[in-house]
C-alpha cells in the first residue's frame, strides 16, 4: 500500500470525530489536572497534546518541538516514588505524543517501519534489561521495582528518538534543518551557561531544578564541539564555517566552567579521534600550543579543579599496574577520582559472586552506588547485557565510520566524522559517568545516531542500487588548506 503524506485525503466525517473526542479529552483532562491543584503538570499535558496534533500533519515540526525541548525543558514533581521525588520534564510528554502520533500516521497513512543494523541488538539489550530486573524484584536482590521501571523506561525513550529521526526525516533538507535548529539551541544553551561565569561555582543547563549536573552539561556541550568543528573544516562557505567555530568557541569555553573532569578528558580523546580522522595539522598544532601553553590560556578556577585531583588533602594513595615516567607505580588522587578506580573492586566482588549474576546480573539499579556506566552494567545486567551493550555500539561505530569513507558530500563527511569523534568521547566520558543513563546527554547522542543512521541507509541503498554517480568537480575547502580552495575530486 502507498504512503499518504498527509491527512487531507481523510473524509470530512472523519476529521470532525477526531477533533470531538481530541477536543473531549483535552477538557477532561484539564478538568482533572486543575482541580487537583498541579498546574504544572496541566500546563505540560496541554502542550504535549498541541504537539501531538501538530505532528499528525507535519512529523517534522514536533521531531524540530524535540529537538528544542532536549535542553529547554521545563520539569514538575508529579509524586514521589520511594525515597525519590518522581518528576515529569516536558520532552517526556513530547516523545509520548509523538510515539503516538507516529502509530496514528501508520495505521492511517500506511507508513512502512524501517530496518536498521541496531535493531536486534537494542532488542536483545532490552529483553537483558527487563529480564534481569525481573529476577531482581522476584528474588529480593534488594532492587526498587518502581525506580528501576523508570530506568527501563528512560532508556527505551532514547531507543525512541532514534527511531523517530530514522522515521520522520524524509529528505536531507530535513536533516540541515535539524543540524541547524541543533546547533542553534546548543549556542544558545552555551551563551545561557557562560551566563552563570561568576554567580555560580560550576556552571549547568538550563531547567535543572534545584540539583544543577555540570557533569550533564559538560558531556552535552562536548557533543556539541565534536559536532560543529569537523563541520567547519570542511565547509566550503567562509561565513558558515566562521558561524559554526563561533559555536565550537561559546561551547568549550561554557565546558570549561562546567568544571567536569570527565568532560575533559572526553573532550581530549574527542579531539585526537578529530585530529586522526581529519589528518587536519591545524588540530594537532593547536593540542600542541594549548599543552604548551594551557596554564596562561586557562581560568584559574579550571586549574584548581585539574589540580585538585592530584592535590587534595583527602585523596588516597592508588597503586598503578606499571610505573609511569615521572610518575612511579603509585600516584595520589582525590577522594572522588579514587572511587572511580576502586569501583571496580567492587565491581569484581559483586559481579562474580555466583555463575547467574555474572551471566544475567542483579537487576537495574543494584549498582546506584557506582559512578561508572560500565561497572553498573556490569552489575546489573551481567555479561549477557554488557554484550548487547557493546553489540550496540559496534554496529554504530561501523556504520559511521563505513559512512565516512563512502562519502563524497562535505556535510556528511564532516557530520559523520564529528559523530565518530562524539562516540569516542562519550565513551571515555562514561568511564566517570553513568551517561547511557543521563537524559540532556542521552537524547541529542541518539538523535544524532538516527540522523547518521538514515545517511548511511540511504547511501547504502543508493551504492547496492547502483545508482551513485560521478559527482561533478567542485571546490571543497580542505581541512588543512583553509586559505585556498582545491579540486575535491
């Protein structure tokens, strides 16, 4: 059966029973909300509905709704689950509403659902999940059931933005809308942090609450650099490429009051990853100078918290498997970068107690004492789980990086090289972090994986159809050539 595009073919009885039982339910619910005193909660059930509405007819407009609310998302406590309070932040309702103006759109328009090399390995990842959370709630093994849903759940969400950019993106057009709208939100973010340079020890995104995450921020501002600097080196428009360092600039001098050491060193593998991929000598001669030359470059509070991890009065002593140049086979950390070294102590103890935990695991949220996102999994999906985990990433990693060499067009290019550079930071980035887990990090990572995603089954498809041509000769400004322009084929 054919897609339809849009609803108009729909008839005119049709529409009007829609709109009655949409315009029955919003009153009702509205009615319900009030009287019960959340406002919030109303205000946020409203406008998940409008999107809802909205991506009946335009799917596009409410993925563009997302992509703003990654960041600008307002949040309200809805009840309180255990010892945590449960809070509902506007982009869950908008990833509901649009799942379910997704089913509507298919069952109406006849819209096909989509393969992609990711799909077994997130279903195998999930069945891991739910499987061992289950025998943890069944066998006591000291999980809250609830909690650990919400976790399920938070992951399934990310899954669902992926599929959502895979689904909804009909065009490229499409996709340098949303690489745009992305990269204007993340400078706007960036400008709001740099804001805060001054009031605030360690500056975080907007709409936090009253537990700011500069860990969050960092991992997602890093994102952001990995994203627009490759997409300047090889831009072939000067205004552009001046507008999209602009971006990289408000982005890492944001990062460096976040004050995330993890983000630091994610940013450093991110930029090696750039500086190899690009074999651009202008990334290599600037990690160079900054070496050189970061204690007059950086802010003295920056310094202090770098140092601090070497310096501080109650640090531990941590044994090295090998003795460094300089160094010895013993160095002197603080007390919160030796908890993410003795992690795996406890990782090694609590994993391999018995056979089925060190297969299947403990269930989601037995390792919410641990720090780390690998030594959680670990714990609590097992060696199964961890597996799928890496499955997952593997079939990423392969397709951008096959996206990378196939490519003749600049912006995919330089687009699938910043992903690859993104994925190696988050990677080091969750060494310290549980950021698989971590919302304002997590949803712009998947976006972006379904973004490279629909680019490679498109160029895929094109290369198996035959039905790549030769592109004709165009001047593409080269990463270590920037003052000429060069014959790109």
């Amino acid at each position: 059966m054919s897609v339809r595009r849009d609803l108009s073919t729909l008839p005119f009885e049709v529409h009007g029973l829609a709109n009655l039982v949409v315009i029955t339910g919003i009153l009702v619910g509205m009615y319900f909300l009030l009287a019960s005193g959340n406002q919030g909660l109303a205000f946020l059930v409203s406008f998940a509905i409008v999107v809802f509405l909205v991506s009946l007819v335009r799917i596009d407009f409410g993925l563009g709704i997302l992509i703003i609310g990654m960041l600008f998302s307002p949040e309200t406590e809805v009840a309180v689950v255990g010892q945590r309070e449960l809070t509902i932040r506007a982009e869950d309702l908008l990833i509901i509403a649009l799942g379910m103006a997704w089913v509507v759109r298919r069952v109406i328009m006849g819209a096909c659902w989509i393969e992609t090399p990711l799909n077994m390995p997130i279903f195998v990842f999930l069945v891991a999940l739910i499987v061992s959370t289950a025998a943890g709630v069944a066998f006591d093994y000291f999980l809250d059931g609830a909690q650990a849903a919400f976790y399920i759940a938070k992951l399934i969400q990310f899954f669902a933005i992926y599929y959502f950019a895979i689904h909804f993106i009909e065009d490229e057009a499409h996709i340098h809308f949303f690489l745009a709208l992305f990269l204007a939100v993340g400078a706007a973010v960036s400008i709001y942090g740099l804001t805060q340079v001054g009031d605030v020890y360690r500056v975080s995104a907007p709409f936090e609450g009253g537990t700011p995450e500069p860990n969050t921020f960092g991992g997602y501002l890093m994102t952001l650099i990995a994203l627009s600097l490759p997409l300047a080196l090889y831009c072939p428009r000067l205004i552009t490429r001046i507008m999209l360092l602009g971006v990289a600039g408000l982005a890492f001098s944001a990062l460096l009051f976040t004050l995330s050491r993890a983000s630091f060193l994610g940013l450093l593998g991110m930029l090696i990853v750039l500086g190899f991929l690009t074999k651009s000598r202008l990334i290599w001669m600037t990690l160079i100078l900054f070496a050189m030359f970061h204690r007059g470059l950086l802010p003295e509070g920056v310094l202090e918290r770098i140092n601090y991890t070497f310096a501080s009065q109650s640090g531990a002593l941590v044994t090295l498997p090998v003795a460094l140049p300089f160094v010895g086979d013993t160095v002197h950390v603080d007390s919160s970068t030796f908890e993410r070294i003795d992690v795996w102590r406890k990782v090694m103890h609590t994993w391999t107690l018995n056979v089925y935990h060190f297969f299947f695991g403990w269930g989601v949220t037995r390792g919410n004492y641990l720090d780390s996102q690998y030594a959680r999994f670990l714990i609590e999906i097992g060696l199964v789980g961890f597996t799928a985990f890496g499955w997952i990433l593997w079939r990423i990693f392969r397709a951008a990086n096959w996206l990378r060499q196939e490519t003749d067009d600049w912006i995919i290019r330089g687009f699938s090289v910043g992903y690859i550079a993104c994925f190696v930071g988050v990677l080091i980035h969750s060494m310290g972090t549980i950021t698989f887990y971590i919302v304002r990090i997590m949803e712009p990572f998947w976006f972006l994986t379904g973004v490279m995603m629909w680019w490679y089954l498109r160029e895929r498809e094109a290369e198996e159809s035959g039905e790549h041509e030769t592109p004709v000769a165009a001047g593409v400004w080269q990463p270590d050539l920037p003052w000429r322009q060069v014959d790109a084929y």
